[in-house]
C-alpha cells in the first residue's frame, strides 16, 4: 500500500478507536474484517500505530496541538508503527518539520502526566503501592506484552513442544514460575501449527497458569471456574485433573462460554462441563451448596493489570465504575464459597492492580466468614515447587499472604489471588 493511503487508513482506525464505544481490540478486528484486502504487514502496522496511541495519548495529544490538520491523523504521525523515511514520504514539508520537532523533546523535559501516560484517578493508588517501582511499572506497560503458552500436559510435554516448536523456527524458553508455561517471542501465527490444532498449546499468559496452579485441582474432584469466561483457566484446571472428576465452568455470558467449544474439543478434556447461569444465586449453584472440592473465583474486574495488551482500558474505566465493580466482585465471592464442602479451597482472583479489587475484597471477606480459613500463597506456591514462591506474593506478617504479580517485577500481566479453606 502506499505510504500515503496507510497513513489515511491509520487515521481513520484511530479516530474509531478514540471514540471508545468499544474495547480496542474489538475495534481493531472489526475493521480488518471490513476490510479484507490489507495484507499481514499493513495489519501489523495499523494494529501497533493504535495501541502506541493508546498507550502515549496524554503526551500525544500535548504535542498534536502544535501540529496542524485533523487531529485523527497528527496522533497517527505521531504513532506510526514502521520506517521513518516510510513515513515521511507519505508527509507535506510541514509535517515533516513538525514531526522532526517532536521528535527532539527529550523525556526528561516532559511533565509527569506526560511520561506517565495514566489517568489522574489511577496514578496515586499505583505511587502508593509501588513507591520507586511506579516509574519502573510504567515503563513495562509501554513495552506492551510478550506471548505465553501453556503447554497441555494431558497431551504433550513441556520439553517435546519446545522442540516442536524449534523446529517449526519459534524459539520458546520456559516460563521461570509456571511449570506449564512457554514464552516465545514475536507474534508467530500459532494457529497454523499442529501443536495449536490437536490442542498441546493455548494462549494464556504466565500469571493465568498461576492462578490454576493455586487451585490445586486434583484426580477425580468436583470443582468450578465460577467466571469461566472463554475458559483458559478452566481447560489448565482441566488438564491439572488429567481430565477426570467434574469441572463446571460457570459464567452469565453464554457467549463467551460459545468461544470455549473449539478450545475444549481440541483440548482432548471430557470433564469439563460449561453452564451458562443468569447470576451468582442461580438454581444451578443453589444445588451445588456444600459439594464441590475447589473453586475458582476469577472475578470480573477493571482489567488494569492488563494494560501492557489493553491500553485502552485505563481511558474507558474510571473510579466510579471501580467503586460498583467492587460491589459485584464482593456478592460474587460470597455465593461462590457455599458451593464449598469442608475441606474445600477457595481462590479468588483478578486482573487488577487496584487494592479496592484485591486486598480489601479479600480482608472483608475474610472477617464475614469466620468459617473460611486464609491460607499462604508463598507457602503453597513453594509446596508446588515454584521457584523464587515468595518474590511473588505480598501482604499479611510474613509478606506471602497474597500472590501479588505485577508486569515490571514478574513480567507477566497484573494479577492477584488469595485463597482460603473452609473449615
């Protein structure tokens, strides 16, 4: 495509995209579909010049006020993914000279706000937490995401797919903390491998295969994945249960339960068995109460600690839809304990970096439901044989009370767990 005619297209997905009516990167694969013709490289460039946009908008948007001509375009000059020369042959002489001069503010002369890149309402409760690590933390969340793998030890061995993978020109390395876990670099289309089609893989980042792990799912157990979602968790419990007992993977989307179809049959698991419920009191769970081993409550969340993929997220969320989140994550918890028989373990799970969705849902609960013993992520991660258990935990006397995993420190997404068992 000409570099003129890809940079009109790259504004026009950003000026979509800034609307925010819809997460990024539905946005993303709706306009591909419409518009079939672009090819790999176009897609990769498009895709990449919206999420640098995302990621850097407060910044951007201070410099597009001395540029000129439709803003949509300024933040796509600003954010193009691809050769400068590319680019400037695709610019008038004044954008050329505008660009040059953007390019020569150096980092240290630009406001906090500037470098940071977050909303006001998010950045004190990150200083808070993080003191020196702030900087650190925002740095990762720029960098964008690796790729991770679980490798589905129902099928196949860690060691064998690395080498399938080798020889399929994608190099892996082991995950350090999941026993399950590859990373790889780049974007390989994974979905044209066979390893991909007769299920020994999925997609699913290191700090997902954690909160599995946690769950400690054992041979013949009743368990559930009370927030199933598409259900990358529940076919890693699954695979954990070498594919016996009975694993309920709840949600009140049954069209998200629609995208865990494909993945279980090729995942070669037979129990597994997804239930679409209308809310956390639904009959179905009513005749459950007292009668499950294990349950997984990876609870719907702002989705924070997944900023390094979603940098949209932090425009389109804001304090009050926190506050109401909480609200949800609290009811949702405590329906999803009565399912316990004595004896049972209790996970609850976000992707967010905010204390209001994590440690304080879990204290509150932990002093409403006396009969709820909490138990020690590190103790339990270090019982697993996870190297380096406790660099991943925080909270309580011992500082390993809750697995606490943040992008700068574990390079994984933001995630955090606690679990208890019911006395």
């Amino acid at each position: 495509m000409h570099p003129k005619s890809l940079l009109d297209v790259c504004s026009e997905l950003v000026r979509l995209t800034l609307k925010f009516d819809h997460p990024a990167d539905a946005i993303v694969s709706r306009f591909f579909r419409d518009n079939r013709g672009l090819g790999p490289r176009e897609r990769a460039t498009l895709a990449e010049t919206v999420y640098t946009v995302l990621r850097k908008k407060l910044l951007f948007d201070q410099l597009a006020l001395s540029g000129s001509g439709p803003k949509e375009r300024r933040l796509a000059i600003l954010g193009f993914y691809g050769p400068r020369d590319f680019l400037k042959s695709a610019l008038t002489d004044q954008e050329k000279q505008w660009l040059d001069q953007c390019d020569q503010v150096k980092p240290t002369d630009l406001m906090d706000r500037h470098r940071h890149n977050l909303p006001d309402w998010l950045v004190q409760p990150l200083k808070e937490q993080l003191g020196d690590g702030f900087w650190p933390l925002v740095d990762s969340l720029n960098l964008g995401a690796g790729l991770d793998l679980r490798v589905n030890t129902q099928l196949a061995k860690r060691e064998a797919i690395q080498k399938e993978l080798a020889q399929a020109g994608i190099q892996a390395v082991p995950t350090p903390y999941s026993p399950w876990g590859l990373r790889i670099e780049g974007k390989p289309p994974l979905n044209k491998l066979d390893a991909f089609t007769r299920g020994a893989i999925e997609v699913q980042d290191e700090g997902s295969q954690l909160l599995a792990l946690l769950l400690e799912a054992k041979r013949g157990e009743m368990v559930a994945d009370f927030c199933a979602g598409a259900g990358g968790k529940t076919l890693a419990i699954g695979a954990a249960m070498r594919s016996t007992g009975r694993l309920y993977a709840f949600d009140t989307s049954a069209h998200r339960l629609e995208a865990l179809k494909p993945r279980l049959a090729r995942s070669g698991l037979s129990n597994v068995h997804p239930a679409a419920i209308a809310h956390e009191r639904d009959d179905r769970i009513k005749r459950l109460a007292g009668k499950l081993d294990r349950v997984l409550v990876d609870a719907p969340c702002s989705g924070l600690g997944t900023l390094r993929r979603n940098p949209d997220l932090k425009w389109r969320q804001n304090l009050q839809a926190v506050q109401e989140m909480t609200v949800k994550q609290a009811a949702i918890l405590a329906s999803a304990a009565r399912l316990l028989k004595p004896g049972g373990r209790l996970v609850y799970a976000t992707c967010s970096i905010l204390p209001q969705e994590n440690e304080a849902i879990a204290e509150a609960f932990s002093a409403a439901h006396s009969d709820f013993q909490p138990l020690e992520a590190g103790e339990l991660l270090a019982q697993l044989k996870v190297e380096g258990a406790a660099s991943l935990c925080s909270g309580g006397d011992s500082g390993q009370k809750y697995l606490r995993l943040w992008p700068h420190k574990h390079q994984t997404d933001g995630f955090f767990a606690a679990i208890w068992q019911k006395k």
